[in-house]
C-alpha cells in the first residue's frame, strides 16, 4: 500500500495508511523508535479490513518514513502529532490500540480529547517510562552527561543504541500520567506480558490501579515478551480489540 501523507499545523510530514470501514475506526499507536510496518500494526490492519472495520496506522515524526529526526523529538511532540492524524483523518470517536510508548500517547489522547476516544487497548503500556525507567535508572554520571551535553547513548535490543536526549527527558515530565488523577470513560483492556523484560508487572498493576474508570481491565499473558507479537499476542490482541468494540456506546 502506498503511504500517504498528512501536514500537521507545525509542518510535519507524517506518513500514514488508512482504510475505510464501519465506525468506530481503529488507530495504532507504536513504540518508541518503532514504525507502521511492525508486526502488530499489520495484523490489526488485517483483522480491520477482514471485518470492514476503519483502520489508521502512521509514523510519528522521526520515526519510518515521516520527516524529522528521532533525536528532535519527544512524548510530547509524538503526542500532538498522533493528535493531528486522529482529528485530522479520522471520523468521530476512535479506539485506540497503543504499544509500549503508543499506550502512553493514547492514556494523554483520553486526558486531552476524551471525545475522540471510544476505547483504549494498552499493549505493555510504559507510562512515565522517561522519567520511572530512564532517568531513574541513570547513574550521576550519565545525569551530568545529559544535562551538559544534551544527550547520552543507551543500548538496545532492537538494533542501534538508542540516542536519549535531555529535551526527551525534560518534556517527558511535562507530559507524566501516573501522577495526577487520569478517568477514562470509554472501555480499557490492558494486555501486558509475564516475560516483559522492559517494561515490569509492576507498572500494569500501577497502571490499573492508578485509572478511574468504569470498565478497565488488565490480562497478563504468561511468556508474553515485550514485543507481543508471536500468533497467541496477536489473536489476543485481536480479540481484547473486538471486547472493546463491542462495549462501545458507537457501534
């Protein structure tokens, strides 16, 4: 499928695919560093199209094939830029099926255009990750180092080290949801798997417990790993995705 491309108001490229179908549509949100050509991101467009449901997968700016560089950018950024395609391609309220970083983005879609969002499916969702996870696992050094030099390198399992900028750190606290009261009204499956080596037990179960909202649920799957995405993640996915569907108030 060729992609096409959508301007967001800060002139932003992002490069999106879409198809139509029954309303409420559908809306991957990926990881960091990840891109619309992942495996989940395909599956569910497949599972859409196979039910004639509407689809949206797309790069956030600095990620696949969207302008910008990686290290420009930020929770924040990233936030406005799956802002725009929501409200700029879609049509009325969306569920919004986001990966590790995507569940972060989605919980701050819910806090700030809760009109837009008619369910949430969390796949190892990392709120808070740059602050909990990557500031707090830093040492003095590689602090003094950020906070001079503006950027330090991480390694990672997933191919090049990762390049973790201070404005990434700096906004990421302007952007926290683990903090303050976050109420989700629409429907939430959160998926999280025991073999996550990224993201802990520990931070679904705050998660869960940190939500308000009157249909919330939470699956761990044994030996799931962080990619979530062997045939038994994607059948669970696809199937917490139909749960949320279907206890929608749009259908």
């Amino acid at each position: 499928m060729t992609d096409s491309m959508f301007k967001t108001a800060e002139g932003r490229r992002l490069a999106y695919n879409r198809i139509a179908g029954a309303e409420p549509g559908v809306v991957f949100l990926g990881g960091f560093k990840s891109d619309k050509e992942g495996s989940k991101a395909l599956h569910l467009e497949a599972w859409a199209r196979a039910q004639g449901r509407a689809f949206l997968r797309f790069d956030y700016s600095g990620h696949g094939r969207s302008s910008g560089a990686f290290t420009d950018g930020s929770v924040g950024d990233w936030t406005a830029d799956a802002a725009a395609v929501v409200l700029g391609l879609t049509k009325g309220p969306q569920v919004l099926v986001g990966s590790s970083m995507g569940g972060w983005i989605a919980l701050l879609l819910a806090r700030h255009h809760p009109e837009s969002v008619a369910g949430l499916v969390t796949i190892a969702a990392a709120p808070d990750f740059t602050e909990d996870d990557m500031w707090a696992g830093f040492s003095r050094a590689e602090r003094e180092s950020l906070m001079t030099q503006g950027w330090i390198t991480q390694p990672s399992e997933y191919g090049e080290p990762y390049i973790i900028t201070r404005h990434l750190i700096e906004d990421g606290r302007k952007n926290l949801v683990l903090r303050s009261p976050l109420r989700v009204d629409a429907p939430v499956r959160m998926l999280q798997g025991t073999a996550d080596a990224d993201v802990k037990r520990s931070v679904a179960l705050r998660l869960l417990d940190h939500l308000d909202g009157p249909d919330i649920h939470l699956e761990f799957v044994q030996g799931a790993d962080h990619r979530f995405s062997d045939p038994r993640c994607l059948a669970v996915i696809s199937r917490a995705l139909g749960e949320v569907l279907a206890h929608t108030e749009f259908q």
